[in-house]
C-alpha cells in the first residue's frame, strides 16, 4: 500500500494517528525523543521534525473518504499541479522512518578528508551499504539520503561508519 503525505490543521498530528489507529489505518509521524537539562534535571520531549504532516498508509480509495471521516486532515501533498497526490513508496518510507528512529553516537575522527559534496558509503548501522553525499563538515558530520518524494532527509552518521567513495 502506498504512504500518503496528509497535511494537517495546527498541533492535530497525535489525533490524527489516534483516529486513524481506531480505523485500523497505520500512520507516522516525524518526530524524536530529545533529552534537555532544565533546572539541573534531565526533561525528555518529544520534537515534531515535520509539523503538520502526517503519513498515512492507506488504499488509494481511502484517501480522499478519510478527510471527511477523521478531524484535522486539511489535504494531501500533491506532486505538482496536476493535482495527483504525492505517494511514498513503501521501501523509501520505511528507510524514512528508520532515519527518524536512528539514534547513534557521535564519533571523534578528523574529517578534514572529507568536503562537502563528497559521496560516501555507510558500512555499520542499520543504513549500512547506503551511498549518500556528504551536506555539513562543521561541528557536526550530516548525509544526506535522498528519498525520490521527500526531497532531501537529513540523518546524522558517525564518521566511523562511513567510508569515501572512489
């Protein structure tokens, strides 16, 4: 089944995938768990990466009755204008989805080596044997994967787990 991108009314994304869960729908939204000290405690929040978007995995026959049957969804990412929705391929949505759950650690190699642009191959994690292009060489090392709907997804890979491309 295909992924469709909802576009959604102000802070309604956790009602949406409540209702759409109470349908028997699966939904995703973009959003990591981030740890802050505040008043010398720990305080864990949840951060939305793509506010007001939810993910809906539906039949193309559901996706339009759905803005009438759950609250909030205001439409759907279309793909240009012909009006045809925007659809994510269950493959790309899951190495998104993978992306936004990743947690590693940050690794202490000297980059200078690298430059922004270069293409580099992961070898260790859970994107292990993806290509991607080096974005940001400053105080943190970003690839960037490219996803043939999103645009660009930017993941945070430890140096040690990355190697050049010839």
């Amino acid at each position: 089944m295909p992924w469709y991108i909802a576009h959604t009314r102000s802070c309604q994304e956790h009602r949406i995938a409540d209702s759409l869960t109470a349908l028997g729908i699966e939904s995703f939204i973009a959003e990591q768990e981030i740890v802050r000290i505040s008043n010398g405690r720990k305080r864990r929040s949840r951060k939305r990466l793509l506010p007001g978007i939810v993910f809906i995995n539906c039949e193309p026959t559901l996706r339009v009755p759905l803005m009438k049957q759950v609250y909030g969804i205001v439409r759907y990412m279309t793909t240009g204008l012909d009006g045809n929705p925007a659809v994510v391929h269950d493959d790309d949505m899951q190495l998104f989805i993978s992306m936004v759950e990743q947690r590693e650690t940050e690794a202490t190699i000297d980059p200078t080596t690298l430059k922004r642009g270069d293409r580099v191959k992961i070898v260790n994690g859970s994107f292990s044997g993806m290509e991607c292009e080096v974005l940001n060489l400053k105080s943190h090392h970003y690839i960037v994967a490219r996803l043939s709907i999103l645009g660009s997804a930017l993941v945070e890979v430890p140096l040690s787990a990355i190697e050049t491309i010839s």
